[in-house]
C-alpha cells in the first residue's frame, strides 16, 4: 500500500489517521462521560487533564489529514 492516495485507494498515512482520529474520538467520548458523572472536582480535573488534549490532537490530527490530502 502507497503512503499517499490514489484515485481508487486510500494511502497508508490517511488509514492510519482516520484509525488514530476514531479511537481518540471513542476515548473523548468516554472520557466527557466519565467526567459528568465524577463528583468531586478533583477527579473531575485529573479526568479533563486527559479529555482536553484529546480533543486537541483531533484538532491537529484532522488539520494534518486535511494537509496531506
């Protein structure tokens, strides 16, 4: 498999972004959830530590897809 794109087949760099982006978007996911239902600030904190540099690397991980492309 080529690293770019071709008409008819997606490259290696564009499979391996859109896996990484979908996992970090399922891990986002639990991790907004799991910070809702945290009562104590806290923990709450020490969750969104985690949450909020995840949603930044989608950021940048969608931006480099959208570079590559």
């Amino acid at each position: 498999m080529a690293a770019k794109s071709s008409p008819t087949h997606y490259g290696t760099v564009a499979v391996t972004i859109h896996w990484l982006s979908a996992l970090f978007i399922v891990m986002l996911i639990g991790s907004g959830f799991r910070a809702t239902d945290t009562e104590g600030s806290v923990a709450k904190a020490g969750i969104l530590q985690l949450h909020v540099p995840l949603g930044v690397t989608i950021l940048l991980l969608t931006a480099g897809r959208i570079g590559w492309w």
